[in-house]
C-alpha cells in the first residue's frame, strides 16, 4: 500500500508498507496447540483461557452470565480433583512407609500360610493347623508322598470351629524316620456326608525378608520352605 504525506518542512514524500498475516498465523498454531494439549490444563492455563476470553468478547454480545459462573465452578472442580489426587498420593507413599516398618517387624516369626505340601528337613518336624468350618467330633490329617504313597495320617479328634493345630514329627506310620523332601498335606473332618469333607491346611514357616510389591501385589513374605507367600494368604503370626 503507497501512502503520500507532507512533512513538517512542507516536502511532500512517499512511503511504502506491506503487511503480513504472520501474526494471524501464530496466533492459529497456538490455539492448535492449546487444543492438542487440552488434556494437560491446569488451573492458570484455565484462568487465562477465561480472561481471554473476556477481552476478546462481543461488545454486542457479551458472555452470558450464567456461562461464566459455570466455567468458575468448573476450574474449582478441576483445582479441587488436583489437590485431591495430590493428597490421595501423598497419602499412598505414607501408608507404604508406614507398613513397610510395620512389616520389618515380621523377620524371624512364624508366619502360618495356607497350603497343601509341607517340606520335611532332616530329622526335622513339620507343624501348622487345619481350618475347621464348624464343630466337629473328629479332624483328620493325611500326609503323602511325591510318589502319592500314604505316609502318615494323624487323628486330631473332636475340634471346634476355628484352627485345629497339628504336629508332625517326621515319623511314618510304622514309626520309622520319613526321608527329608516335600509332602502333600490335606483334612478332612466328620460333616454330613460318611466320607467326610475336606478342611484347608496351613502350613507353619519363618519369616525371612519382606518386599513390598507395586500396585495390586502389596505385601509379599518370603517364607522359608514355602518361597513368596502374599500377606493375604497369612493366617497367623506367631513368636
């Protein structure tokens, strides 16, 4: 665009100006941006798309009312799910300390884990406890072999509901010495039906280390002879 003008000294001059939409174009890529990144707005990104729009409304038609006090009750909503996120996790990492000290305490106890196999040291026992449903007038206990072989079966008698404890001291029915390995456990206790019915076996072993595991896992126990145990299936902690 050729503009002509006259100068203070009268000279009459000619003066050129071109003009670009650079800035029109800049303005377009940053509101791409901001749509793109829309997911990622937090409270003084909300703010200042509010105040913009303000400055920039329609004299003619300014923004409704009702609209705006919808939108500061929105960016209270999105303040108020940060701060609680926020304390939510804070929250997290205090508990985890807190059952992580809490846990330490465990090493070196008895913990009693549900299973069914036992390990047998050399010369050694194998204790635990059947989980008895309801009273009953007599708990049974089978011990068997890799191989499926009867080895042992202990009469624990008459037990109310609750955990009925049991010992094994590594002897087989005739009263020799069973050799050491891994054996199979299972109960059953005097019910409604002639055979019996089959009771939860627990099996005792020490405490070795702890880990907290992420997420859903939690608490896991290292057990000696039972390997990682999670702390859900724990049915008693004993010195």
């Amino acid at each position: 665009m050729v503009v002509n003008g006259t100068n203070a000294a009268g000279t009459t001059g000619t003066g050129t100006t071109t003009g670009t939409g650079t800035t029109g174009t800049g303005t377009d890529s940053s509101g791409a941006g901001a749509i793109n990144n829309a997911a990622t707005l937090g409270g003084t990104d909300f703010l200042t798309l509010m105040l913009a729009q303000l400055k920039n409304q329609d004299p003619t038609s300014p923004v409704d009312s009702n609209t705006f006090l919808t939108q500061l009750a929105q960016l209270s909503q999105v303040q108020g799910i940060t701060q609680l996120n926020t304390s939510f996790s804070s929250l997290s990492s205090s508990l985890s300390s807190s059952q992580a000290l809490q846990a330490s305490s465990l090493l070196g106890h008895q913990a009693l884990v549900n299973s069914t196999t036992a390990n047998l040291a050399a010369n050694g026992t194998v204790t635990g406890a059947v989980n008895v449903p309801q009273n009953t007038s007599q708990v049974l206990l089978t011990v068997k072999d890799a191989s499926g072989a009867l080895v042992r079966q202990i009469n624990l008698g008459a037990q109310s509901t609750g955990l009925a404890s049991f010992s094994w001291d590594g002897k087989e029915g005739d009263g020799s010495q069973a050799p050491a390995g891994t054996y199979t456990l299972s109960a059953q206790y005097a019910g409604a039906t002639s055979g019996g019915t089959a009771a939860t076996t627990a099996v005792n072993g020490t405490v070795e280390s702890v880990s907290m595991g992420a997420g859903s896992t939690g608490l896991t126990l290292n057990v000696s002879g039972l390997g990682s145990v999670p702390f859900s299936s724990v049915q008693q902690i004993s010195n």
